[in-house]
C-alpha cells in the first residue's frame, strides 16, 4: 500500500497569506473566512510541523454551527493526521464523510489514518510481547542462577 500523499505549500505562499491575515487582524480586529482559510490551508501544508499546529485553532474556530464547511474540518483531520493525532483525526474524517458519503478525499485521508492506527497497533503489541518475553528470560536467568548457588 502506498503512503498517504499531501502537498507542500512553498514558504513564499505561506508568507504571503501569513500577512493577509495579519493585516486583516490588526485592521479590522478579525479576518474574513476565506483569508483565515487559506491561511490554514498553507499552515496545514507546511513543511514544519510548529505552523501545522497553529492551523488547528484557526481552522477550529471556522467550524462553527452553520459553518461547518467539509473543507474546514477536512484539512482540520489533515492537520491532525500530520501531527500523529490519529483519533481526532479519524474522527474529523468522519464527520465529513457524514456530510458527504461519496467524498473521495476523505475516504482516502480516513482510509491512512486507519492503516496508521492499525500499523501503530501493531508496533504496540510488538514491543509489548517483546517486553514481555525480555521479563520472563530475565526471571529465568535469574532464577536458574540462584538455583546453582
């Protein structure tokens, strides 16, 4: 199976809708929707992770009763994917393929973070087992060596 694919934005983009918000922030005390998002968007698709986290609350605050727009609360389950996050962002995934059930995009999206959840899972289950199989040699090594005494 292939990796889950999500593009970088360039820094220069990043930058250039980082100032459209601020302006409109210190202008006007808030930013219109359609600046805070691109503003998220670019955050979610930045190459370091420190600025995929400042896109959660952004895009938070856009998914407010009668404005929890699919496009928001996806990139909100992108955001949370990227950042190892795997429940909250199978959750959001989910609420947006309940608004639309034929959403491809987050079928795919929901799709990785259940093969990183069942992979992580796994790797859990490994390095308990293997934790597990270290302790009872350790007993037994012990236990033989006081028995020779």
């Amino acid at each position: 199976m292939s990796e889950f694919h999500y593009d970088i934005v360039p820094n220069d983009r990043l930058r250039i809708c980082e100032r459209s918000y601020l302006t409109e922030m210190e202008c006007n005390g808030t930013a219109s929707t359609a600046t805070q998002f691109n503003y998220s968007f670019c955050l979610v698709h930045s190459q370091r992770l420190e600025d995929v986290k400042k896109a959660i609350p952004l895009l938070q605050a856009l998914c407010r009763p009668g404005t929890d727009h699919r496009d928001f609360v996806y990139y909100l389950s992108l955001a949370h994917f990227r950042l190892g996050d795997y429940d909250k962002a199978l959750a959001h995934a989910k609420r947006v393929l309940a608004m639309e059930p034929n959403n491809s995009q987050a079928t795919v999206l929901r799709d990785a973070i259940q093969n990183k959840l069942k992979s992580e899972g796994a790797l859990g289950m490994a390095i308990v087992t293997g934790g597990v199989a270290i302790g009872v040699g350790l007993v037994a090594i012990v236990a033989g060596a006081l028995i020779r005494r």
